[in-house]
C-alpha cells in the first residue's frame, strides 16, 4: 500500500495512546510551532531577521464515551451521578435534577530544558487540579430532593469541605471538593428554578474503574503524572496504511474534560503537550 494521492479525510486520521486506538474519536487537532524568535542587529535594515526556538506541539482529541463493545453512552439511567459527603461523614446525598456536568482535571505544566535539549520544549508536572461545575433543577433545600442543595449550601456557609464521588459511566473520580460558587436562576412563563454551582479540589483526587484500552491511558497517565505515547496515524478500513505519514511522540495529558448533558452523549476529551519533540515517519 501507499500513501492517499487524494486530500485526506479527516474520519481516517486516527489517535492512538499507549499504542492502543481511543474509542469514540469525534475531533482531532494536532498544533506544532518553532516559536520564533527575532533578532535585530545594526545590520538587519528595516526587516528584522528570525531563528527557530524550541518547538512545541499539541495534541487535542474530542471524544464520545464508548461503552464495553464500543456503544456510545447517553446522559441517562444515572450513568452520570455526583455523591456528596459532609465534612464531618454524617451526611451523605445525591444531588437532584442533575442536567449538566462537567469535571476538568488540569496538569500545571512547567518548562525544564535546558541548554543540553536539543530543538523542543520539554515539560514536567508541578501541579494538579479538578474543577466541577454542576446545573440542573433547583429543588428546596429543606425538601427530601433538595438535600443535595442543603448539603453543598451548609458547606459553603460553614467554610467546610464536601468528599465527592463522581460516576462517569463506568469511571468513579473521589476526593474531597470545596465549594466555590452557588447560582439560583428563578425565570418567569412557568419555567422551572434552575441552580448552577462549582467546585475546586481539596487534596488528593483518585479514580477507578476503566472506558476503553486507549481512554484509559490517557487517564491512568494524568492520575499517574506519567507521560503516555501518542499517535496520529492513517487509516483505512481499521488499518495502517503503509507508506503513509505518521506523527509521534511522548506527551503529557494537559486537560482531561469529563462531560455530560443529560439525553445526550457522554463526551471524554483529552488536551496534550508533547515533551521532547513530535516525530514525523513514514508508517511500515
């Protein structure tokens, strides 16, 4: 086989981490600088002159959280589900009404090379975060659906933390979260009260549980601060093609996005930074 001679589609580029496919792929970007860098002397005139700095690459992957078997998975029958706990263990609620959620778990990426780095940015994790933003229907705290709401609203006014456990489908995140902002939206026409509230970690986050060979690596390597082996290669019918071109190497896993908007499909999405430079080859 060869490379196409036809434009590529983009449905036959593929992501690969840890050399296994992401199941569900819906987007893919892959962006590269050499971070130029002016110089101006006496005798640049009045156009200046550039030398390549350390390139850097990112790698972005929109995925649609597939199932045992490969089926897409929707916002429904609780398969997204966020557990509270008070501080002090006593109380325990599932928050009610639930319509939207998203986590975002970020890596504080630092630069680290240096004048022995050959022509690319290297990286190491300083930090790590989660963010949890929740919106559904408001119920009154002092109601039994409306527990959740008096869990999260006394925590707030008690300058105490809450333990979190989130399910995502198959995927379980649990760490303790405080609580950050709190919105009630009370429309006219008979709409029904909306609330939107947000969180920020307090300590370790764990996880558990597992989406497919390459999600899960992604993930693993994001709880790990390890870094994991991206691919962006050519396909056809399920297949590399020989021939065709290639783009590798190791990233760290930058954002992890959980999302879910009830009655549509979960979306599990991946922001990377490559470490050490990207590898353009020809696929054997």
């Amino acid at each position: 086989m060869a490379a196409p001679s036809n434009e590529v589609v983009g449905v036959n580029l593929l992501a690969k981490y840890g050399g296994t496919l992401i199941g569900g792929q819906t987007d893919l970007s892959l962006e590269k600088s050499v971070n130029l860098q002016e110089v101006e002397d006496k005798q640049s005139g009045f156009f200046g002159d550039s030398i390549p700095g350390f390139r850097e690459t990112q790698i972005s992957a929109d995925n649609a959280y597939t199932g045992s078997g490969g089926d897409h998975l929707l916002g429904e029958n609780d398969n997204v589900e966020v557990e509270l706990t008070s501080q002090d263990g006593d109380t325990t609620e599932v928050v009610q009404g639930l319509q939207e959620m998203t986590c975002t778990l970020e890596s504080d990426l630092v630069e680290v090379q240096t004048f022995q780095s050959v022509d690319a940015k290297e990286y190491r994790v300083a930090g790590q975060s989660l963010d949890l933003s929740l919106s559904g229907q408001y119920f009154d705290p002092e109601a039994t659906d409306g527990a959740g709401h008096d869990l999260i609203l006394s925590a707030e006014e008690a300058g105490e933390i809450l333990t979190l456990t989130l399910t995502f489908g198959a995927l379980s995140i649990t760490g303790d979260i405080r609580p950050e902002d709190w919105t009630l939206s009370a429309p006219a026409g008979n709409e029904t009260a909306t609330f939107d509230s947000s969180f920020r970690h307090e300590g370790v986050i764990t996880h558990s549980g597992t989406v497919d060979g390459g999600l899960d690596a992604g993930i693993d390597a994001w709880f790990n601060r390890a870094t994991v082996s991206a691919l962006v290669e050519y396909q056809e019918g399920g297949s590399a093609v020989s021939g065709a071109t290639k783009y590798e190497g190791s990233a760290y896993v930058s954002t992890l996005e959980l999302a879910g908007t009830q009655g549509e499909p979960l979306d599990l999405n991946f922001d990377l930074e490559v470490t050490g430079g990207l590898t353009r080859s020809t696929q054997a």
